[in-house]
C-alpha cells in the first residue's frame, strides 16, 4: 500500500543533548555561597527571573526609532528647502517681470534675422 502513494518515511528522530551537570561542583557553589552569607559577603539581593532581559526590546527598538526620525527630518528639511526655492523662482518669474524681459529679447532677437 506505500508504494502505491508514493514512498514510505524514515522515522523521524528527536536529536537530543543532554546537559553536563557535575554534582561536585554544584555542591562546592553551595558551600561557598553558604560560607560567603555567613561571612556577609553575599550579593544583598536575590535573583530576580527576567531581571536579565527586562527592557532588552525596547533597547533594541531605540536605535530603529531615532534612524527613523534622523530619516523624517533629513525628509522635512529637504522639502523645505524645495518649497523656499520654488517660492524664489515664482518670485523672480512672476513679481519681477525678468522673465518678460528676457521673453522679450529672445523674440527680439529671432524676429531681427
């Protein structure tokens, strides 16, 4: 019936690696913490679980964020820059009358040859 639907599947293994754990030196920790609070040595506060990435994705997030407004100013000046110098060539087309001028000329000068 396999060959009939094409071929059979190996069996899928799991692939699993167990941890080292050394018993003599988990005890030798214990001992010295032990000895390390009796001697008031010991760190005053305790582990905290997440302690260690609290944070860790906005702190990722930030840098997005800033290029992100570097990029909308660089976009906001550059447009400002366009809309002052179209205003500049309205300006000097419109109001004052150079363009009429030089208009003037050129035509002036096709119709003199």
């Amino acid at each position: 019936m396999a060959g009939l639907f094409g071929t059979q599947h190996s069996k899928r293994e799991f692939k699993y690696k167990p941890r080292f754990y050394d018993e003599n030196m988990e005890d030798l920790r214990r001992r010295v913490q032990k000895l390390k609070e009796e001697m008031g040595e010991a760190e005053k506060k305790g582990f905290k679980p997440g302690s260690h990435i609290k944070g860790a994705f906005t702190t990722q997030l930030k840098p997005k964020k800033s290029e992100e407004q570097i990029r909308l100013r660089n976009r906001n000046i550059r447009l400002f820059v366009m809309v002052i110098l179209l205003a500049i060539v309205a300006y000097y087309i419109l109001i004052d009358n150079k363009m009429e001028q030089w208009l003037f000329q050129i035509n002036r000068f096709s119709n003199g040859r």
